[in-house]
C-alpha cells in the first residue's frame, strides 16, 4: 500500500490519543508529496474508506483524522476509541420509520461516492448513524422539494392562492 509508512507510524503502539502532523511531516514519512486534493480538499482527509482507500492507513490502526487545516497544511489523527466514533459506515443498513412502519435497506456500495460522502459529512456533523442521516437528508430533500413546488404553483397561479401557506391549507382542508 502506497501510504503503509503512514500506517505503521499509526499502528506503532504510539502513548498518545493526539498526533498533530503537518503535510510536509507526513510527506517526509511517506517519501513522496501528497497529491494536490490533499492540500485542496477536506474530503481527502475524510474518515470513511469509501472513496478514499488512502484513508486506510489511519482507519486500520484505530485513528481518524479531526481539525485538518488546509491553509496551514496541518492534521491531527485521533485515536478512534477516544473520539467513541465508528470509523465507517456500515456498506448496508436498514432503517424502519415509526410513522408508517416501513424498512429501507439501503446497499451503500449502490451509491456515488458523492452521495457516500455526504451521508458520512452528514452522519458526523449531527452525531448520528448512517440510517439516521440518509433519512434526515431525504427529509430535508422532500421538504425543499415540496416548497419549491408549492412556491411555483403560487406564482403560476395566482389567482388561487397568495403564498404556499396558503396552498398547504387548502390541500389540507381539501381532505
């Protein structure tokens, strides 16, 4: 593995939670540059090996990485047991909504590595599972969707009703 200098400097029993490193520490070890995306994107530091098998060399010792600084060109890898995080998500998972007793099961591998991506950004930043964030995003989605629909059937129509509110009342009453 290209990054296993990384790796085993992880993996070397180290007595700390916390190792700050800076790119140019990391390239020494290495023995070569990080690529560009290490310096451009967030999402090359990401704590999940979808997408980014590099992540491996922290993931498989027990680390994830937290505060990268771009502009400074520095990152810290955690230990994973002291952050009480899992690591990945799981490649699948099943999700029942109370409301109307229904189970998605979801192949993540079926997804974009976009899409991957943005269930694992949105997992973190809320502190929830991979179930938990693929149904707040499909929420937040559907609702988006619904008021832009709304929005424009009221500028279409104007006659009909003066806001979405509005429209959102009548649909309701309507039944």
């Amino acid at each position: 593995m290209k990054y296993e200098p990384l790796k085993r400097r992880l993996d070397a029993g180290l007595d700390v939670d916390r190792l700050p490193m800076t790119f140019r520490e990391i390239e020494s070890l290495l023995g070569f540059p990080l690529p560009a995306s290490a310096r451009k994107h967030q999402a090359w530091w990401s704590n999940t090996r979808i997408g980014h098998s590099h992540a491996a060399a922290w993931l498989d010792p027990g680390w994830r990485t937290a505060n990268v600084d771009l502009a400074a060109e520095r990152v810290t890898f955690v230990k994973d047991a002291a952050s009480g995080l899992a690591e990945t998500p799981p490649a699948r998972f099943q999700h029942r909504r109370a409301d109307d007793g229904g189970t998605v099961v979801l192949d993540l591998g079926d997804l974009s590595a976009a899409a991957r991506q943005l269930i694992d950004s949105h997992a973190r930043r809320q502190g929830v599972g991979p179930a938990q964030a693929v149904a707040a995003l499909l929420d937040e989605t559907a609702i988006q969707r619904r008021q832009s629909m709304l929005d424009w059937f009221a500028q279409a129509s104007p006659r009909l009703a003066t806001d979405s509110v509005d429209l959102v009342r009548e649909d309701r009453d309507a039944r």
